[in-house]
C-alpha cells in the first residue's frame, strides 16, 4: 500500500483534485476491507489499519479532508 500511496503522491502528472480521488478511492477499498474483517470470529491483523494510516497519512499531506464523505 506504502506504494500505491507513494506513487500517486509524486506523480507529477496528476493535479492535487486526482491524487485525492485516487487516495480515497484506496482509503475506501481499505475500510471496506476492515470492514469485512471486523466480522470474522478470529481477526488477523493484516496490516490493514496500517495501510489506512499511510492513505489517511497521504490525505493530510494533501491538505484534504481525511474523513471520506463516500460521494463520487
């Protein structure tokens, strides 16, 4: 995820509007993630509240909002 969130980051290419639907499309994939996790009798951290840290991370970096309004 580090990754992901990197590259869209120092993408030279992309104006600041689509690095943070990039990012909140990846921040909402991720919740839903944990979200469908959270539900199993036995949760695993797959470092899924990691990656939501570094997307979350991005966001603020951004100056955007971190808090995903789930409109698109």
């Amino acid at each position: 995820m580090e990754l992901k969130v990197k590259n869209i980051v120092s993408n030279g290419q992309l104006p600041r509007s689509s690095k943070v639907n990039e990012l909140r499309k990846l921040q909402r994939e991720t919740r839903g993630i944990q979200r469908a996790v959270i539900g199993r009798p036995m949760t695993i951290d797959d470092g899924i509240q990691d990656d939501l840290r570094v997307v979350e991370k991005a966001l603020q970096q951004l100056g955007a909002d971190t808090q995903d309004s789930g409109l698109m």
